[in-house]
C-alpha cells in the first residue's frame, strides 16, 4: 500500500511553529522560557498522523501491514540521521573537548531509538548544564520511535471493539493515565525522568490519535444536526485561533522545572493543540492561514531543523571560546545566529537531496536515480567523474575516521564535572575525619562573631558551585561544615538548616549559595532567617551563570542583605566576572583557582561582619547598582 498523498490543511505551519518555539527556547532561552512545549505539539501531530494511516489501511484492507508500516518509518527517520551523526562526531572530534562526553552511551541511544531510557538509566539530566550531550534532542525522537512499535498493536486491539465511543474513551483514558503518572512522578529537584519517560511523556501522542478517531466515521459517528453543524463551522475558526494563542502563550509561561508544566500544564498544551488541529483540517480558511509560506517552509523542514538545531548549537558554543568566557548579550545573539544559519542550511540540504528522494523513490529508487543522472551526464568526462566519485569516497572515509576518533577519544566527564568530583571528594575526606574525631570533646559555643572566624564556627549550604570550591572552603576556613551538592536550589535551604538546627550542629555562621539552580522568593530567605534564628548571621552567595534568573536572583539577595544588619552579601558574581578563564568550560563550575577567589568573597563578607554596627542614625549599606557604582541604602533591620 503506498502512503496517502493527500495533504492536510494546516499542518506544516503547525509544524512550522512547533519548530520555532524549540528552537528559540535553545538558542534564546529568556526570550521563550516555555519554548520547550514544541514538542509536544509534535507529539499531538504525529499521533494524529499515524493513527490516521493506519485506519485508513485497516479500512482500504481490512489489515495493517506492520512490516511495510514499520519500514516507512525508517525510511522517513532513518536516513537524515546517517550524515548528523557522522557530520557532528566528526566536528566534535575536530573541536574536542566537553562536547565529546558522553558520546557514546549517546550514540547507542540514538540507534536504538532508546535515547530516553539511555539518558535515565545514566542519570542523565535533561536541565543539566555541566554536560553538553551533543544528540540530548533525540530523547524525543525515541520517545515516538518507541510509541510507533507499540501502537499499531494496541490500535489493532481497539479496532476490535464496535463502539466507536468506547474506542476513543480508552484511548483518551490512556492520554489521561499518562499525564496523571507524569504528575505522581514529578521530581521538583530534577523532572527529568517525567519528561524524558515514554510513559510519562506520551500523553500528547494519545491526545492525537484520539483525535483521529474522533475525526474518522471509524471512530464517534457524527449526528450533529444540520443547524449546530453550521453554527459549529462558523466557530471552528475562531475556536483553532484561540487555541493556538492558548499554545504561544503557553511559550512564554510555562517554566521548564515548574509543579504547574508537569501536573497538567503540558496536557493542556496537548489539548490545545488538538483543537488547532481539528479547526485546521475541517475548516479550509483556518488551515490556509496556518499554511503561510514561510511557516510552510519551516513545516516541510521541521524534522531536519529539529536534528540539528541543538548540536550544531553545543559545537558553536564549544567552538567559540568568547561566548562562554564572556557571555554578553551580543556573544549570544552571534552564537544563536550562527547556529540558526548553519542549522538551517543542513535541513534544507537534507531534505532537498535526502529525505524527498528518500520519501518517494526509497534508498535503492534514490541511489538508482543518483546513477542514472550521473551516466546521462556525458558532458563530463570520465576523469572528472573519477575525481567527484573519489572526493565523495574520501568524504565518507574521513567522516567515518573522525566519528571512530571521537569516540576513541571521548573523556569520560566535562570539565565541570571533574572540578565538582574534586569537591565531593574534598568532602568526604571531611567526613572521614570527622568520624575519627567524633570523640572529641565538641567546642563551647559563641555568641559573637570573631574578626578571623575559624571555619567550625561556620556552616555552609550550597549548590554545585560551593562544591566545586569546597577544598578551597576548607583550606581558607578549617573545620567549615559544607552541605553541598548538584542542582540544588534556595527552597531546599530552610529544610536542611532546621534539620541541622534540631541537630544541634548548626553553627554560629551560616553561608548560604544558592542561587544558580533556578529563581528564588523573599519568602525563602525569610524562612532561613527564621530557622537560623537572629543570633546567628548569615552571609548569602550571588550567583554567576548565563541564565535569565541569575540578574534577579542576585538583586534579591543584595536587596535583602542590604535590609538586615546581621546579613551580608558575598558578591561571587562581581568577583569572578573578570577572571573567566578560571573556570571550568560551562563558565559556572570553579578550578582551584576560582574557588580561591570564592573563599575570598565570604571571608571578606565576614569581615564586615565582625565590624562594629554604624552609629544610630548613620545606618548605611553598599550595595552595587545594576551598573555597577555604589548606592546606601537606608536604613538597617536587625
């Protein structure tokens, strides 16, 4: 049975918007901070698509054909990922570096179509930052790979049954159970084994294939009455553009870690998409207007901008130092655009010449129709057909040498990796020792703060940056007590201080660093000021990271310092922003040198909090403006 020419009003602009959203989420992730729910709306269109195709063969035959299903499929997904993966290894090779980690569990996921499960099994983290994996987007692509193995079967099961109302209530049921599993499974910490997950990830598939069965006379038989039919046309329209205004605004409020995304946000997104896409194909004017020529474009694209956006984006970045040394907004607009021209200039390369080929006249058709252009082109000689033969033939050599290379010589973790090992170990040897000492008579407690704060008057709370400085934390402060560890955001901070305060081992000083995971709220600094108590002081880390948090994350914590006597601001940010090369290649992570100039901005913020309190009515704080000169703000609270 041959695929169904038959083309669907509207879908390609869907498509084309899907794209879009995803790709400026990646490559400009303030400007589109819910960018992410683009594949969702991929998922919606591919489960309407295929659920499709297979009634209509199941109607036209009376069977479905899953070996010539499954074939097609491959032949659609397959062949544009044979030159990705041997163009990108290659250049990743070329650049070297952090973008090679993890190169080949990736590569087994991608050929396998198990990169979701691969990612998990690893404990590979979606909103990572310290790892680049340059094929991260396949997790998608793995997740329908996997839904066109099972589905067919599932759909022959439905078929069965004779209520065509029965039939869309279980699969609705099975978008529902999906979304409901992603909401009892969702980790606040880290969701990305909800999103990752096929079973907790696949809802939006569902929602489509729902919708091809509500739409099919297969499926809910339409008895609408002549005069609601009408007034339904008449609104259809209206309903698809609300619903798609419903999807954009979703892009810019849903955040990627947020309780709201993961307990029915992108459900909704779903839902809304399939409204868009019922008003798109059963109203001719809708879907029109959706099938703009440029959004058509992107839409017949889609699948090509989509495998290369994200790595051609991680070599960009790998391969231009400056951008990451000193990320500016111009730096970043240059990498997004670079990458967007290159990315651009592969999918259409591939489609042209790869996948439409490939679509219509398969690999033996293409290849056959590839050897017939050449040997009707008599106007070359033969020599010149040997030396175009003989530079493809070298192509494919160096491409397949470079891709073996990169995976030789793939280091088994990314610079910021190691300098976080560094501190973890730093830490338990701390530990270890502070086993062997636990014997020892425990030191009387202070009530103030000695200008030279030894380090076991002070205790330490923090991310993955305080870990990364944690043996330079404990050269400068010996005996500091450091709680610190990977993706660790300020709600976690009010918990883990009471638990050491019932403990009793909560200490006179406490450091907090916590601001480069994600935004924080006044009410969480609040709450650790109520657990530490106002006897104890409380110094508060800035953050340094290229996120679109970090500006008000650190205004906050300098607003807040600059209210309370007995809270200071150890401004890391400011530090370390001149000293770049310092860091590890995600321009977060501190080296030893880095994390030297972090135990110098706390021991400065402790010095100034061991100086005498200003005279009444003299109260003044400094605190840098966004430009960067100072400012007093008045007046102190205790």
């Amino acid at each position: 049975m041959n695929v169904p020419t038959k083309r669907l009003a509207g879908l390609d602009g869907l498509r084309g918007i899907a794209v879009v959203l995803v790709v400026v989420f990646h490559f400009f992730p303030a400007v589109l901070p819910g960018g992410f729910i683009g594949v969702d709306v991929f998922f919606v269109i591919s489960g309407f698509l295929i659920t499709g195709l297979l009634i209509t063969e199941r109607d036209e035959t009376s069977r479905i054909a899953l070996g010539r299903f499954w074939k097609r499929r491959a032949l659609r997904l397959v062949p544009p990922l044979v030159p990705l993966v041997l163009i990108l290894c290659t250049a990743a090779w070329l650049i070297g570096g952090d973008v090679l980690v993890g190169l080949g569990w990736q590569l087994l996921g991608a050929i396998t179509f198990g990169y979701n499960w691969v990612s998990i099994a690893g404990s590979a983290s979606y909103f990572s930052a310290t790892a680049p994996e340059l094929f991260r987007n396949l997790w998608s692509l793995a997740v329908e790979e996997q839904f066109y193995l099972v589905w067919p079967f599932a759909l022959l099961g439905l078929l069965l049954v004779r209520s065509g109302r029965l039939r869309l209530a279980l699969v609705a049921g099975l978008a529902l159970a999906s979304a409901v599993w992603m909401g009892l499974l969702y980790d606040p910490a880290d969701p990305t084994r909800v999103y990752y997950g096929s079973d907790t990830h696949s809802f939006g598939l569902f929602t489509g294939a729902a919708l091809a069965l509500l739409l099919r006379r297969s499926g809910l038989p339409d008895g609408t009455a002549p005069r609601l039919a009408a007034l339904r046309d008449r609104w259809r329209p209206w309903l698809g553009r609300l619903a798609l205004a419903g999807v954009l605004a979703a892009a810019f409020a849903l955040p990627d870690t947020g309780l709201a995304t993961y307990r029915g946000g992108l459900m909704l997104v779903s839902l809304l998409t399939a409204v868009v896409i019922w008003a798109a194909v059963r109203g001719p004017g809708f879907g029109q207007a959706l099938d703009t020529a440029p959004l058509r474009y992107l839409g017949e694209r889609s699948y090509g901008i989509y495998l290369w956006h994200w790595p051609v984006l991680v070599l960009a970045q790998g391969a231009w130092p400056a951008a990451a040394a000193s990320p500016t907004v111009l730096t970043s607009i240059g990498v997004g655009v670079l990458a967007g021209a290159l990315t651009l200039l592969a999918a259409g390369g591939s489609y042209r010449w790869l996948e439409l080929p490939v679509r219509t006249k398969g690999v033996r058709g293409s290849i056959r129709r590839l050897r017939q252009g050449t040997s009707g082109a008599r106007t070359i000689r033969m020599p010149g057909r040997l030396v175009w033969f003989g530079l493809f033939g070298a192509a494919a050599l160096f491409l397949a040498t470079g891709t073996t290379a990169a995976l030789l010589t793939a280091p088994a973790q990314t610079s910021a990796q190691s300098e976080i090992e560094r501190g973890q170990k730093a830490l338990d040897a701390a530990q270890r020792q502070a086993v062997q000492n636990a014997r020892r008579a425990s030191r009387p407690a202070v009530s103030a703060i000695e200008r030279a704060a030894p380090g076991d008057l002070i205790t330490a709370v923090g991310d993955s940056v305080m870990l990364a400085s944690a043996p330079e934390l404990q050269a400068g402060f010996p005996g500091i007590a450091i709680d610190a560890t990977v993706s660790r955001g300020m709600g976690a901070a009010p918990d883990i201080l009471a638990t050491q305060a019932e403990a009793g081992t909560l200490r006179p000083v406490v450091v907090v660093g916590l601001g480069t995971n994600g935004p924080i709220r006044s009410s969480q600094l609040a709450a650790i000021r109520a657990v530490i108590g106002p006897d104890r002081e409380l110094i508060l880390v800035t953050a340094f990271a290229e996120r679109d948090w970090t500006a008000g994350v650190n205004a906050s914590l300098a607003e807040y310092a600059a209210r309370h006597r007995t809270v200071e601001l150890a401004d890391w940010s400011t530090a370390i922003a001149s000293h770049t090369d310092v860091l590890a290649n995600d321009n977060i992570h501190p080296g030893p040198a880095g994390g030297r100039i972090y135990a110098d901005v706390i021991r400065a913020a402790l010095e100034r909090l061991a100086e005498p309190p200003p005279q009444p009515g003299l109260e003044a704080y400094r605190l840098p403006d966004p430009a960067g000169s100072p400012s007093f703000r008045p007046p102190l609270l205790p």
